[in-house]
C-alpha cells in the first residue's frame, strides 16, 4: 500500500479512504462510493462541522430512519426536497422533445386500485368541486394509443389522500385506473384537487422550517400512463390558477404541465355527463413515446 496514503491526515483524507478499495466484489459500488467518499469529504472540509454540528446531522439521518414504516417513507421526502428525486427522474427520462414530460413520483401512489368505466367518477364520498376530465393518449404523430392505462390519483378538496386518512376518507378514494378507447381518449369524473403541504411533522418538516422554506405542492393530478410498446410516463397535471406553482417544495412543476382548469355553466352538457351544474372540466392529453 502506498505510504502516503497508510496514516489518516486532514489533507489525504480523501485518498485514504479510497485507498482501501483495492478489489470490489460489486463495480459499481464502488464507483458509486468513491463518489460519495469525495463530496462528503468536501462538504466536511467546506463546512467544518463541530462535534454539536456533526451529531445534530446523525440524529436527523438516525430521525429520518425512525420515521419510515409501510406508511410513510422519510427519505424519499428528503430527496424530494433537496431537489434530488427530480434530478434522478430528469436524468432517467430524457424523451424525444413532443413526448410527456415527467414529474415526481410521490410517495401516495397505491397498486390494487379498480379499473373504472369511462364516465365513471372517482370520488367515492361525493365531497369537493365536481371536476370533469377527459383527454387522450397518442403517439409523437397524433396517433391514438388504444388499450393505453391511464393510473390516475389525486388529493381531495382538503388536500388530503384517501391513504393519509384511513380512518376518514373510503378507500381507494379519488383514484382509478381507465384504459383508453380505439381512439386514445378516456373520460371521468372527479373533483378539483386542492394544493396540499407535504407531511411536516418529521425531520423533514423541521428541517424545511429551520430553512424558511414552505412545504406546499400546487393542486394537481398524478397520472402513470402505460401501453404496450411505449416508453411509461409519470407526470402530473398542475392548475394553472394555483397560486404555489412558483415555489412547489419537491419542485415537481414543469411548464408543459401547467393546464387550465374551465369553469363551466351548462345545464345541458352537466346532465349528460351526469354531473352537478355548475362544473370544472379539465382536458388531459398525453404523449407517448414509442421504445427504442
Ligand atoms: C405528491 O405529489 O403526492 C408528493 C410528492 C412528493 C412529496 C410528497 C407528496
Ligand atoms: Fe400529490
């Protein structure tokens, strides 16, 4: 082993730790880590932690951990925040320009959700702002995508999930999967979606609050959209008259997601859409790009 690098010292720190990953088992550990060896040790060597320091920072991580169960999952909210769930997600997705963009997962997302009917509405307590969407999916040049899933879920006009409140909200509440017409399109009805703040009662929270920062997501509606052949798509919908699309704190808010919830006032068009008069309408389009 080379001598300069045997004994610890704040200047070699960096070598020194490297130096002992001579023969990984699993390459791109290692890569992965020696990454991570170098910016943590600049991050150290730029802040100079003091020992109070160094420990807060343990006990927030040891937090973080203590927080995560079936339910709720502290970390992914970390990354949310710091930016790095969407930096993953961008790197991960890069599309032909014409495909839709993606956006964060989130952490309320559920399997096991009924398939509904077209028309069908998505609100199993009735409370809320009706809100009818329809839309379509295609391919880059305008081609209807039949037989497309369309996984949508959505907070409510409290800006809660169902699965936030087991106990007040019916399960499966404001969620539904719909599969696509021969020409691409779906049609449901729902409610308009409330902006929401994301849970602010871990360490998370505390650490947005020690920051100044805000823990609000602007209203919108989470999709998966899916087919055979196509490259799967997780986005969202945002209300364009929201007032916290500037400062989403998971910074999820792409331009080209920004849509227009119309107000309507027909009577007519309410009742053959089994809807109440007056109504929201909002047209959810998609794109898909085909695999490579
Ligand atoms: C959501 O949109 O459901 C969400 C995304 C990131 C963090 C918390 C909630
Ligand atoms: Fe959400």
């Amino acid at each position: 082993m080379n001598k300069d690098v045997y004994y610890f010292t704040e200047e070699n720190s960096v070598e020194a730790v490297l130096s002992r990953i001579v023969d990984p088992k699993n390459t791109r550990l290692a890569e992965v880590m020696r990454s991570v060896i170098k910016h943590l040790h600049a991050i150290v060597k730029e802040v100079e932690p003091t020992y109070v320091e160094w420990e807060a920072a343990i006990e927030f991580l040891t937090a973080t951990g203590k927080m995560c169960d079936d339910r709720r999952q502290e970390f992914i909210l970390l990354s949310d925040v710091l930016g790095v769930s969407m930096l993953v997600d961008a790197i991960n997705t890069r599309r032909p320009s014409g495909a839709t963009e993606n956006t964060v997962l989130g952490p309320f997302h559920v399997s096991g959700v009924p398939n509904r009917e077209h028309g069908d509405t998505i609100s199993q307590d009735g409370l809320g702002e009706p809100l009818y969407v329809y839309g379509r999916v295609t391919d880059p040049s305008g081609k209807p995508v039949a037989g497309a899933i369309v996984d949508t879920w959505q907070a409510s006009h409290d800006g809660f999930y169902d699965n936030q409140k087991p106990d007040e909200k019916p399960e499966h509440n404001l969620r539904g999967i719909f599969i696509t017409d021969e020409n691409g399109a779906f049609w449901y009805r729902a409610v308009k979606p409330s902006h929401y703040g994301i849970p602010n009662d871990g360490p998370v929270g505390k650490m947005l609050e020690g920051l100044g920062r805000d823990n609000m997501r602007p209203a919108h509606i989470h999709y998966i959209v899916s087919a055979p052949g196509y490259e799967t798509i997780t986005t969202h919908l945002f209300d364009s008259k929201c007032p916290f699309l500037e400062n989403d704190a998971v910074f999820g808010v792409k331009e080209s997601l920004i849509t227009e919830f119309e107000q309507n006032d027909d009577p007519e068009k309410a009742a053959s859409i089994k809807m109440e008069n007056p109504f929201w309408s909002v047209e959810a389009n998609f794109v898909l790009s085909p695999l490579s």
